[in-house]
C-alpha cells in the first residue's frame, strides 16, 4: 500500500520527467547554434586576458563541433569545448552552458 507522500513525489517525479521530454521534443531551450554562439563569447574573453588584448581585436573561427581558433594582437590559440552530457540542444540558459560545457586552452603561439 502506497502513502499519499510516497504517492506524490512519484507524480511530480513522474511529471518533472514528462515535462523535460516535452520540452526537448518542442525544441524549446538552446539549440546548437545559441550554444556556439555563446562558446565564441567566452573564447573572445579567454583570448583577450591570455593575449593580453582588447577583446575588439579578437577574431574567433569555430574550426570542429569542438575546437575554436581565436587571433590577435598577433598570436593565435586554440580552445577545445569539453562537454559534459548535459551540454547540448535543449540547455536552459548561459548559465549552464558555462556550468556543462567546458571550454579549456589547447595551444597558444
């Protein structure tokens, strides 16, 4: 015999999860392109502190699904994106693409 308590948390657990394969079936949330597009903006601020260079003077190529080249002032680097599982269409904001989806300096000259 289940108890009310026990019964509803498994409705909102059941409901939280219908929810979420809605919202990825909707497409609502970022998609590929809003998530690289962020990643650009972060690599621009990256390259601009290790560069030691006005972020204006910062030019970003994305060269794979996972690398980006950043130039100027000049040098040139590259940054490689390291995503957790949750890194992906359907993230909620620019907060957890920050939080899941790593980006890490792969070389610099």
């Amino acid at each position: 015999m289940f108890s009310k308590k026990l019964f509803g948390s498994m409705l909102v657990i059941s409901l939280a999860t219908s929810i979420t394969g809605c919202v990825s079936l909707l497409g609502l949330g970022l998609n590929w392109d809003d998530i690289n597009q962020h990643l650009k903006h972060r690599v621009v601020n990256k390259a601009s502190f290790e560069h030691d260079c006005p972020k204006a003077d910062i030019q970003v190529t994305q060269i794979d699904g996972y690398t980006f080249g950043a130039k100027g002032c000049g040098s040139r680097s590259t940054y490689i994106l390291i995503p957790d599982q949750r890194c992906g269409p359907g993230i909620w904001s620019e907060k957890y693409i920050d939080t899941f989806c790593k980006l890490v300096t792969n070389s610099r000259r």
